[in-house]
C-alpha cells in the first residue's frame, strides 16, 4: 500500500514536472510573450529591421538592399568590417564611454548621450554633428520604437 502510494506521488510528481516545463518553453517561445518586454521589442527591431507586427521600418538612405542594424554592425552589435564599409560597435557600453567611443580604427571619437545616439540613428550624423557614412541609413522610429532600441542597445554586453 505504502509502496503504491509513493509511486503514485512519484508519478503526479512527474506529470506536474511535464505540464510545468511545456507551459515554460511556451512561454519562452511564444512571441507574444518574449515581445513584452521593451528590450526585446528593440531586439526584433535591430534584427530584423521591421516593427514587431512584421511591417518593415522606414529608413532613407544606406544601401540598396534592406540591411538591419545586425546585418551592419554585427549580431552583437560590435562592428563589422566588410567590403563595402567599415561599422563601429554600436553597444550603449561604448557609445557612451567617458573616454569616447573606441572607432574601428583604435581611436577615440566622442562620446555619446541618449539624445546623441537617437539623433544619429534618425538623422544621420555623428556625436559632434557630422554626417556619417552613406551605407548608414537614416531611421524613421516612433517615440516608442526608438525607446525599445535604445533599451536592446543598452542590454548589448
Ligand atoms: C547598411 C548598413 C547599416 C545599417 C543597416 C545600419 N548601420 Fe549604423 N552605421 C553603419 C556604418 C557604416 C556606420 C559608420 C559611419 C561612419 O563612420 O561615418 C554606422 C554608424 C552608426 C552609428 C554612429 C556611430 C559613430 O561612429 O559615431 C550609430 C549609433 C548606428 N550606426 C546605429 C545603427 C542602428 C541602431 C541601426 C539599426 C536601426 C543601424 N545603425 C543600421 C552602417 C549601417
């Protein structure tokens, strides 16, 4: 009887375990809930290049073919260097370095603020006010998307 017993304990046990990690993966999975958070609305946005709901993000400029902030400056956003341009590392963590941002080449160059990096993703120039290099394209974002990116360029290591 006792025996009996621990093994159906066992068993309910080991149904629980089931039901709880399928709910997990659910929700580990499901878009709609990996979309909740700010960071990782910003995370589709710098991937992807389109809203969350799949219709692409406006942008004047850059190169013929739609390119994401990933496909330029990297996965991790830490810069690429390819043929056709050179991209710095555009993590939160150096833009923002009080000793200026480390350039692709090694040198410092200024350092941004919030605003600064905003102004350099929809307008197009850099810290200091100067245009940026064409394959860089200028973002059409709403205040909100603008806020999930710079939440996913925060989160970068
Ligand atoms: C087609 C390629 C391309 C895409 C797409 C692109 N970038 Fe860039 N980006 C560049 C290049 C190249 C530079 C460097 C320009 C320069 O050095 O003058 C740059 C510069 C920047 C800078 C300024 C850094 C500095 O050197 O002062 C920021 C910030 C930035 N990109 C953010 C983004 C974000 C955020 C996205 C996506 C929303 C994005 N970029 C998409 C190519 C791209």
């Amino acid at each position: 009887m006792r025996q009996r017993g621990l093994l159906l304990a066992g068993l309910i046990t080991l149904g629980l375990g089931v039901a709880g990690l399928a709910l997990l993966s659910a929700g580990a999975l499901g878009p709609r809930a990996a979309l909740d958070e700010p960071a990782a609305r910003g995370a589709w946005i710098f991937r992807t290049g389109t809203r969350p709901d799949g219709s692409p993000l406006p942008y004047s400029g850059g190169m013929m073919m739609r390119l994401s902030c990933a496909d330029c400056h990297g996965p991790d956003g830490h810069g690429l260097r390819t043929p056709m341009f050179i991209s710095p590392d555009i993590t939160y963590r150096n833009l923002t370095d009080p000793a200026g941002m480390l350039e692709p080449d090694g040198s410092r160059g200024s350092t941004y603020t919030d605003g600064l990096i905003r102004r350099a993703v929809v307008q197009g120039v850099d810290a200091e006010g100067k245009p940026l290099a064409w394959p860089m394209p200028r973002w059409r974002l709403s205040e909100a998307e603008w806020r999930d990116l710079l939440a996913y360029l925060k989160a970068l290591p």
